[in-house]
C-alpha cells in the first residue's frame, strides 16, 4: 500500500499500521479517539491521514509502517539549472520520485497533486515567499507528515535558527555535495518515518 497516494484509509489499513484489530481502530473512532467520518448510508469509517499521523504522535504509536513506495521529492529553486541539475542527480542516484517548480506559488499546486514527502526550497529565491510558504504548508493538515528542507548560498547559522524554529525541517547550504543532499532528504524523512 502507497499511504500517501491516499488521503482517507479504511480501519482495516489502518488497523495494519497500528499494528492492532480492525475492531480496535472502530472502537478509537467510535469514542472519539480518532477523528474521521462514516461512509454516507453505511457503517463503514474511514480515516483521514492527517488524523490517523495525529493520532499516533499523540499516542506514541510507531511510525514505521507509513511509508511504502518510493519518497517523493519536489525541488522548489527559480534557478532551471539548479532545477535540472537535481533532478537528473536524484533520480540517477536515487529511487525517489522527483518533480521541480520554479516558484512557491507553483509548488504549492504541485503540492496538491504530487503529495510529496520532502520538499527542497531555495529560502531565499523570494524570502517573504518561501517564509508564507513555509508557514501554509505547517498550517494544512494534509501536510503535517510533509517534510521541508531549506536550501540557500547565503544561510547563516542565526537564518538556520530562525528556519528550524518557522518550521522548517532542515537545512542545504549551497553548493552542496550529492551525499549531503540525499543524507538531507533521508534524515528529514526519518523524522516521520
């Protein structure tokens, strides 16, 4: 199972993740526990992801068992060479699906089609952009699990104080070796996997 090609799980997908009963997961949703809605005409439930990532960081129940499939990852730089040269780095070196925008007005349309794990943002390609960015992404709950990843030429150890503590997941000073960056991306994806 792909859990982020999805944005609703049944009990039963959910039960596996957890690692318990389906008749458990009913029996969270049924008091209120774990937030999600009935199918219309059906006693069939179905959980949000959002909710379902909620629940179990409330509940210190392990992670692990979300990611399937291969990370995806979207390249957000108004440089098409930068653009280019990742993407070809990544999926050369790389099992990750990736997808580039050139803007954060794009990215954020991207978002909602591609559902990306981790994003690489260049912080200061539209600073008060990437800042609003940033800060939509941490507000949406269909995101909560996305990871965010600042890439600049000209980050100072207080921007990367004042990045981590906006809400941003990680830090890229340009030019950047192709270790560091897939280090980057994985240490960032196993802050939720």
């Amino acid at each position: 199972m792909k859990l982020f090609e999805k944005d609703v799980l049944t009990t039963g997908e959910v039960a596996k993740l957890c690692n318990v009963a389906s008749r458990t997961v009913s029996k969270w949703f049924d008091s209120g526990q774990i937030q999600g809605y009935r199918i219309p005409g059906s006693k069939d439930r179905r959980i949000p992801v959002a909710n379902l990532i909620s629940f179990m960081k409330d509940h210190g129940i392990p992670l692990d068992g979300l990611m399937s499939g291969n990370p995806r990852v979207l390249v957000v730089d108004s440089d098409a060479n930068v653009l280019n040269t990742l993407q070809n780095v990544l999926q050369k070196e790389t099992s990750y699906e990736v997808r580039t925008c050139d803007s954060t007005f794009a990215a954020g349309a991207e978002c909602e089609r591609f559902r990306p794990h981790v994003l690489l943002v260049d912080a200061h390609m539209d600073e008060q952009g990437a800042a609003q960015f940033c800060s939509w992404l941490r507000s949406n709950d269909d995101y909560a699990a996305t990871r965010l990843i600042a890439m600049s030429n000209r980050l100072t150890d207080g921007q990367i104080t004042s990045l981590t503590q906006a809400g941003w997941d990680g830090t890229l000073r340009k030019p950047f070796t192709v270790r560091q960056l897939i280090e980057s991306i994985e240490t960032a994806n196993a802050i939720v996997y």
